[in-house]
C-alpha cells in the first residue's frame, strides 16, 4: 500500500541521507582567496593547514585554495566574502578597514617598535578589540594574524633617507585611508592600487615606488622594476584568516574547532617563516641589485605630528581604541 512504501521509505531516509554524498565527496567544501603569490609563506603554511583540516576532519571540510588574487583583487574578493561566494579570505587589516575602520589601527605609524610589541599587542588587547569589531560586520576572525611585516620603501628613482625625499613622490599604496592620509602626510603623492596591480604599475611606470615588506617584494619579484630599498619600517601590516560569518556559522562545532586550530597553528609557524625571511633577505635582494639605505625614523614622525596625522587618526578611531593602541605601545605624542 501507499502508506507501507512511505514508511518503507521513511525507514531507509538515514542510508539514503548518507548515500546522496558520492564516497570522498566533503560535505563542506569552501574556498580560501589570498592576494599573495604562492611562495609567500602565508601560502606555504596556508596549504599545510588546509591538509591537516581535510585530514583531521575526515575529509568533511575541504578548503580549496586562490592565491595571488586569482578570484580578483582584495576589494573584489572583500565584496565576495561578504555575499558568501568566497568563505574564507586572507586580508590586510588596513584594508580591511574600508568595511571596519577600527581594523587599520595597527597600521598607525611607526607605532610598533619590534615584532615583540606587534604579538603582544595583536594577540593581546588590541588583536581582542578588532576581531570583535570584525564580527559586527558578518565576519568571523581566526584569533591569531598571520604576519605581512614591517613595510619598507622602494622606488625606481630614489633612495628615501628623510621625508624631503618622498615629496611629489609619485607611491603605489594599497586601497585604504590610513595608507592615504599618511602619505599624504609625509608630503608624497600617494595613489591607490590594489595589489593585483601593483607589479605592472610600478613596470610601466604609473607610478615610480611602493612599499611592502621584504617577503613580498622578494616573493613578487618587486625587486625586478624597483631599485631602491629604503628601510623605512614605517608600519606594521598583518593578515586576519577571515571567514563568512554564515559560512563559519554551518560548519558543526568540532569541525570549526579543528578549522581555527590548525590555521592558527600555521598562523605561528608563518609568523617564524616571515620573521626569518625579513632578516635574510636584504643579503639576498642587494645581489640582485637593489640598493639599501638605512632610514631614521624620527623626523618622519616629527612630519607626521607636524601634519596633525596621529590627532586626526585619535579622533577618528576614538578614545576607547587610541587607549587601546597605546596600552600596546605607550603614550603616541
Ligand atoms: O597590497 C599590499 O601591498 C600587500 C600585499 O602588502 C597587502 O596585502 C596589504
């Protein structure tokens, strides 16, 4: 009868809820987008979390991996991120501050004196403050950030010494108004161009200088339509492991456990990779030809406080965030 082949049916609705999923199929398979090329250690320990996650999840969560913006560029993939096509992104702080302006905070100028102070604060106090603004815009932060690096600036024309040599300087800056205002500041001419853009912008000569840590213009070849290298150190950059609130919010508790354990276990092994990379690389980056000049960062900051920049930066995170910022590094005057 009808009713007996319903029930019949009904009995056997477990196997055939197990069954609709072919043998080695993931039951959640999501994509990763990053902007970097895929000898960054950021890829390299990036892959090797995404190999344990399969693993340890019994290949229920498989994590397909984009570098180097090949989903599109940073504000594009930002965009994706935030409808759910893309679930998991790897995303400067600064610009990600173009949806959560308090996230550009630890990229204030020449506010972190060595990598000690940057994990203190971004593991600490300050990392705690942005993830939770970060998750009042449908975005879940891993709790560790993984490394970019102190910035240093290179141009085609010119070593940087002091900030007379930046004025009308013609730089490349990722898309962000802290990047802006601050080099605005120091009196050069500052344009914003997603990374994606970067290599051939600075090729063709749109524009005559850039600035990133070692690893990436190592990594991304900067060094070939670049020559100097001015070691500026003028702000620390790091990567938040984003993921789709929703998207972060499907995948079963032991699954999101085993997810944020391994990326942040990876996170610490890039942080070593990049650490060691920045202080080999200089040796590396001179026989290739560029030209390396040591920078005094005190008259840049003078500059930057002549200019109004750390006021007006106070005023616009505001005073709950700036006695954040300097609980993390003392009194910015
Ligand atoms: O765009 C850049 O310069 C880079 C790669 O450092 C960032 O992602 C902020």
């Amino acid at each position: 009868s009808r009713r007996r082949s319903i029930l019949a049916a009904g009995a056997a609705l477990p196997l055939l809820a197990i069954r609709t999923r072919p043998a080695g199929a993931a039951e959640f398979t999501y994509k990763w987008a990053n902007n970097l090329p895929v000898a960054h250690p950021l890829n390299v320990r990036g892959a090797e979390a995404v190999a344990r996650i399969k693993d340890r999840t019994g290949g229920r969560l498989e994590i397909q991996v984009f570098p180097n913006n090949q989903l599109g560029s940073d504000t594009d993939t930002l965009s994706q991120l935030r409808s759910g096509a893309v679930e998991f992104f790897t995303l400067s702080g600064l610009i990600l501050a173009t949806l959560v302006p308090p996230a550009s905070i630890n990229g204030m100028g020449f506010a972190f004196a060595n990598y000690a102070a940057v994990w203190a604060a971004m593991d600490g106090p300050l990392g705690a403050f942005v993830r939770a603004e970060i998750g009042k815009r449908g975005l879940f932060a891993m709790e560790r950030i993984w490394d970019n690096g102190f910035r240093q600036t290179t141009t085609s024309s010119r070593a940087v010494t002091a900030p007379a040599d930046l004025r009308g300087l013609k730089l490349r800056v990722p898309p962000s108004p802290l990047w802006t205002s601050m080099f605005n500041a120091l009196g050069a001419a500052p344009t914003s161009i997603n990374f994606s853009e970067t290599y051939s912008a600075l090729q063709t000569r749109v524009v005559d200088g850039q600035e990133n840590p070692l690893a990436i213009i190592e990594t991304a070849r900067l060094y070939e339509v670049q020559r100097f290298c001015s070691l500026t150190n003028h702000m620390w950059d790091g990567f938040w492991f984003l993921a789709n609130a929703r998207a972060w919010q499907r995948l079963p508790r032991d699954v999101q456990e085993i997810a944020q354990a391994e990326l942040n276990a990876s996170a610490l092994q890039e942080r070593e990779d990049v650490a060691k990379l920045n202080a080999e690389l200089q040796a590396k980056l001179a026989q290739r030809g560029m030209q390396f000049n040591p920078v005094d960062p005190g008259p840049f900051r003078d500059r930057l406080k002549e200019a109004g920049f750390y006021k007006e930066w106070r005023g616009r995170y505001g005073e709950e965030a700036w006695k954040v910022l300097e609980g993390a590094v003392g009194a910015i005057t």
